[in-house]
C-alpha cells in the first residue's frame, strides 16, 4: 500500500516524454510572483539565498528546485503561485551556488544535500509564523525532500506535516546512467561554468583540465561532486545520497510522482516495494508528464503537478 492511481494524461500535441519535459521547461513563462529575497548566513560560515512569497498565512510551503535550477524557474513559480492562491506563504530556496552568485565555501550543492534544507526548515520556524509546514521537491529537490524526512524522522520538527516530491531519481546510479547524453552535455557546460568559478577561488584544489571529454554523470561525480563534497568516489556518493533506502523511515504522508516516460529516470527509481511497505508514502506513476513536465493544458498554462500537489497537502486526499 499506497500505489495511487494516476489521472494525469499530457495534451496530444506533447506526445512523447521528451517533448513533456523540454517544452515546459523552455518556453513556460509564469506570471504574478513577487519575490523578497534573504540572504541567510550558515554556521560554516556560507551562505544561502532565500525568496519569500508571503500572503498572511501561518502555513508555509519550501520548495526544493532541480539540478542546476533556482527560484526563478517556471516549475517552481507555479507552484509558488498555486500555494499562494490557496492562502499559503512559499518560501523557495536556491541551492549554494544557484542564486546567481558562487558560494563560498569550495563545496557546493549534491543531491544529498539535506543539512541545508533542514537549515532552511529551522530558519523559517524561527520566524515563530509558522505552525504548519510543507515540502514540495522537483528532481534533485526531491531526493533531498525524501532524505530528508527519512534519514532522522526522530528529528524532524512536529510543524512538518505533509510533503509531495515530482520527478525524483530516488536511485541516483540508475538515473545517472538513463540520462542521454543530449541532456547530460546541457548540465555539464553549467557545470563546468561554476567550476571555473571555483578554480578561480581555489586555484589549487579544482583541477578542470580535459573537462570538456567529460561526457557523462558518473564521471563527472567521481571527478568532482564526490571529492568535493567528502564522499570516495562516485559510487560511494549515489550509495550514501540517494533517497530510496530512506524511504521506509517516513513518518509524514508523503507523494511521489514519477512519470513511467521521465527520460531521466531508470527502472529502480519507481520504488513500489517501498511504498507498499509504508502507509505514510503514496506512489503515483503516470504514464505520461516526462520530466518536471506535467502539462496538462499548455496554452491554458494548467500543470497536474500543481493540482496534485495542492490537492495532496492541503485537501489531505492522496
């Protein structure tokens, strides 16, 4: 138990998984969304860069972006704007190194990241407006929404009530080898832009030499987000980091939506065995939405993603 059935179908003229994640992500444009930003400063002395789209509430939704976004993409506005309508402040925030300006500490971001969400957790409660807190993750947001709320659920502060996460690589070995090349050379030249600005920092513990014969995650990982962030190797890094093995220790309800097309995501990352095994996690499986895509209505700007989550954290309806 909980497999949910899916009722979400993507608009014909977007007919493959392809096409459901990259049209969404190029050419969706949201309107309506004011952002106040904080800088907020970390006991390791860094930095993490907050925006606050506040309505009066005393209910909040932090939202975790994908690999290589920050706030400002339309996956995240929208969904900002959904919780906003409902009455309920958002707080989206940009992973070190995503807000426009490198962090700094030699480490970044990974997908495992979960030290920071939980950073960000405690400084909205610290504001004392909150009684009800949500989290909502896209992809590597989503990994490290799982963790979080798995890894140590003895401590997870009683304000964090639900959560719903959308195209996760709950495996990220499986979904670091799915991902095409195509893709892969898209997030590597951002990649690579940050690392230089790095090497710029740290001259003599970035090396960037032959970077651009580097043509797939797990090289790079095991060159650089792995040393960079204490883990072995590559293989260390996916093993310690992914979301999966925590799954089981959730104590919030919690949604997962994984498209059955995502061009990101290998077999292992529809975890049914996991769900069937914890009442308080709630897989959905579309057979269609590609990547972070969901769109139901593109001219219509109408995303399931949107509507679900809503539906599943506010109406408590899985």
């Amino acid at each position: 138990m909980p497999i949910v059935a899916s009722k979400h179908k993507s608009p014909f003229y977007l007919f493959n998984g392809h096409l459901q994640t990259i049209i969404p992500s190029l050419f969706r444009h949201v309107d309506g969304v004011l952002y106040e930003r904080e800088r907020v400063l970390t006991p390791d002395d860094d930095f993490i860069d907050i925006d606050w789209s506040r309505v009066g509430s005393n209910e909040l939704v932090i939202l975790s972006h994908g690999l290589e976004g920050d706030t400002g993409r339309p996956y995240i506005q929208g969904m900002v704007k959904a919780f906003n309508k409902r009455g309920v402040d958002a707080l989206a925030w940009n992973y070190r190194s995503c807000s426009g300006e490198p962090n700094k500490l030699l480490r970044s971001y990974h997908l495992g990241a979960s030290d920071d969400l939980e950073f960000v957790v405690h400084h909205a409660l610290d504001t004392g407006s909150y009684d009800n807190i949500f989290l909502v993750g896209f992809s590597a947001g989503g990994n490290i929404t799982l963790k979080y709320l798995g890894e140590a659920p003895e401590r997870l502060p009683s304000e964090v009530k639900r959560s719903a996460v959308f195209s996760t690589p709950v495996d990220l070995k499986s979904s670091a080898q799915q991902i095409s090349r195509i893709y892969t050379q898209r997030f590597l030249k951002t990649l690579g832009a940050k690392l230089e600005q790095k090497r710029q920092m740290y001259p003599n513990e970035v090396d960037l030499t032959d970077y651009s014969i580097l043509w797939s995650f797990p090289e790079f990982d095991n060159r650089y987000t792995a040393p960079l962030h204490g883990f072995k190797d590559a293989d260390d890094y996916y093993a310690r980091v992914s979301s999966k093995q925590f799954i089981t220790n959730i104590k919030v309800p919690t949604l997962l939506v994984n498209a059955k097309n995502d061009p990101f995501l290998g077999p292992p990352c529809y975890p049914i065995l996991e769900a069937e095994q914890n009442p308080y996690f709630y897989l959905e499986m579309p057979n269609e939405g590609g990547h972070v895509g969901f769109t139901e209505d593109f001219r219509k700007d109408a995303y399931y993603s949107e509507a679900r989550a809503v539906k599943f954290i506010l109406e408590e309806q899985a």
